[in-house]
C-alpha cells in the first residue's frame, strides 16, 4: 500500500472579485472590449433582461448579476476595459457542441456571432448551461480574441474555484505537469462492489497538458474555474464503469481508444441500450478524447466544471477532443449534433457506489502510484510540495 497524504479544503477563500479574476486570468490592456455571451431557449429573452423573470435560470442570473453588472460599476473603468455588452445565442443541448451563428442583443437585435462579436471584441466570456470550450477555442483561434467559458455558473463557484489566486492555480499545476508529463500510460482499477475493472490508457510519452486559468498569451481560451492535467490518449483497452444521469450504470468496455460495447450494472437495461445504439451507430461518440486530473482544494460545488478540478478526483471523457490538441473534430462524427465533449468525473460526491482503488502512471521506466481512493498517493502531493 503506498502512503497517501490526506489534505483537506481550506475553510475560507478570499472575497470573489471580478476586477481580480479578469486582470489575474487575461492582463488585459487598456482599450480591450470585452463581450458576455449567455445560452437561452428563446435568445429574444434577453430583450431588456426579460430571462431575469424566471427564477430557474440561476446561471443566466448569475452572469447579470456579477459580470455584467460587475463590469459595468467598477470592473470595466478599474481595468480600463470597454464594451461590456450581452448576448444570447439559442442553447446547444449537449456540450461543447458548435455554437449557432445568430445572437440576439439586449436591444433585441439579431446579430451574427461571427461577424458582429468574434470580429469585434477582444475578450468573450461566455456564461452558458452547457459548456462551450471546444467551439469557441476554435473561434478564438480563426480571429484572433481570448475568453473565458464558465458553464454551470453557481454560488460555490464563485465563492470558491472564482476566487482564488490563478498565478497559484497554475503554479501547483505546472509542479503536477512537470511530474506526470511523457507518460508511457495510465491505468485506473475500479471497483463496483466486489466487482473489480481495470482501463488501461496509452498516452504515448506525450507531453501533459494543464487547464491552469492563465490565458494571457495569444488566442485562447481559459476553461474556468481551473485547475487540471490532462492528455488526449493515443489508445485505451479494458472496462470501466459509467453512471448515467438517470443512476443507472453500466458496464463499458473499451478496445482501440473507443467504447465499443455497455452491459448493465445496475438500473434500465434500456438506458444501456440506447446507449450501445449511439456508440454502433456514430463509432466517433464512443472515443475516448481525454483523461484529466483535479490540481485545486475546492469544495464540492454539484457542477462538474469544479468538481472535476478537485485534486483526488479524476475523468475519462468521450468524443470531441480538437480543443484538446486531439484529432477528433465535428466532421469526424456521422450526427453533427453527436459531437459533445462529454467528461466522466469519477469522484466519491458523484460515483458514490463507484470506488477508484488505485491510479497508476509508467513513466521514465517506473511505475508510480497517483491516486488510492481518491486521496493523492505520496508521489502526486510531493510533487506539490
């Protein structure tokens, strides 16, 4: 058994503030004009703020309440920033599917994304229910602007993954990359009851990458809150246990890099038939595009986007992996509407009735233990020391 070093969530984070985060994750320069992009149903909703009226969009709310008004009474003239406007674009469904081309103002306007703000602004932040990473990573490279996607918008979020010091964040992320990059493989072992599976990931020596905040540099866009490391496997063999959002789970079984067939563990068995549809009929949505590890002490906050930043947490994800550097685009999939980026947290909040007993990593000629259940092993946190 390798040693595991139990750390724990700092008790309080700083006061959140818009002004830090901003100047922290992009140093913008004077004159920058920056742009909030939100997802509605009907985008002419947010004519004169009328999305304000229903109290189930907390997300959208959030996005007026702290980045636009947030701009507008302090953040935009402390920073020396212009523009502050928002937009809707109609709701994806899935995530990171592309985004369509028409935006509506709060004047309700119609406007083409493209060509009316991608051309237009030099800083996007696009508060969304579903995330939005993939598209606008590709936007921002074709013209030439930086942003921020921040889906699932909640409370603890701000509180928390919002307010720390991003220099920090990639700091510690940087000391996990150093430590975990030119991996030969992963594999992780599961356990779901006294059944016990094992996936195997080859990640061909490549260079580890890192989601650590920090987009001051030439177009891109930060992924926010961050906090993780994470490859584009090169192949994977093996099973894995998947939860479906309904609680059932099935078992995945997986050979070249893909899903290519699920049984049932426990819930519908028609669950796990439409999945094995999707995956025999569109092969591309079965892939496997990313395996990521959490670098932060955050609280638990019920959305992905942080919990998956969790340091002892890690994920899987399948289909779209281009924003990653991977080789799987749009194109690539029989149903455009199929191309999601969708990651698998595995993690004790959201797999309670899956176990992660060990994490393991072969690298320079030594196999090295990450993760026992879901507490960093001695190698991971003395890389943090």
């Amino acid at each position: 058994m390798i040693a595991q070093t139990k750390l724990t969530v700092p008790e309080s984070f700083p006061p959140f503030s818009l002004t830090r985060l901003l100047k922290t994750v992009f140093n913008p320069s004077a004159g920058e004009r920056v742009a909030i992009l939100i997802d509605l149903e009907d985008p002419h909703k947010i004519k004169d703020f009328g999305f304000l009226k229903d109290p189930d969009l907390t997300i959208q709310r959030q996005a007026y309440e702290v980045f636009y008004l947030g701009l507008r009474k302090g953040a935009l003239s402390e920073l020396g920033l212009t523009g502050g406007e928002m937009f809707a674009y109609k709701i994806t469904g899935g995530s990171n599917l592309d985004l369509p081309d028409q935006a509506v103002a709060v004047d309700g306007t119609e406007l083409s994304l493209e060509k009316a703000i991608y051309l237009n602004y030099k800083l996007i932040l696009c508060c969304s229910t579903y995330s939005a990473t993939a598209p606008l990573t590709a936007f921002a490279k074709r013209y030439g602007f930086r942003g921020a996607t921040l889906h699932g918008l909640n409370q603890i979020i701000l509180n928390s993954g919002l307010a720390v010091d991003y220099n920090e964040v990639s700091a510690n992320a940087e000391k996990l990359r150093l430590g975990m990059t030119r991996a030969d493989w992963v594999e992780i072992d599961f356990s779901y009851g006294r059944q016990k599976f094992t996936l195997h990931l080859d990640l061909g020596r490549q260079e580890a990458q890192k989601s650590h905040g920090l987009c001051r540099g030439g177009p891109d866009i930060a992924n926010l809150p961050a906090g993780e490391i994470y490859y584009v496997p090169k192949g994977a063999s093996g099973q894995f246990p998947l939860k479906f959002e309904d609680g059932t789970i099935g078992l995945m079984t997986v050979k070249e890099g893909r899903i290519v067939d699920s049984s049932l563990l426990k819930g519908s068995q028609r669950t796990i038939d439409e999945h094995k549809r999707k995956i025999q009929s569109d092969p591309a949505t079965g892939e496997l595009g990313e395996l990521g590890f959490g670098t932060q002490l955050l609280p638990v906050s019920g959305r992905d986007i942080q919990d998956e930043k969790v340091l002892g947490t890690l994920h899987v994800a399948t289909g779209r992996s281009d924003h990653l550097g991977g080789h799987l685009t749009p194109a690539k999939f029989k149903n455009t509407k199929n191309a999601t980026h969708d990651d698998i947290l595995f993690a004790p909040h959201k797999t309670p009735e899956i176990n992660v007993p060990q994490v393991r990593m072969l690298r320079e000629g030594k196999t090295e233990v990450l993760i026992e259940n879901f507490q960093p092993a001695a190698y991971m946190a003395e890389l943090l020391e």
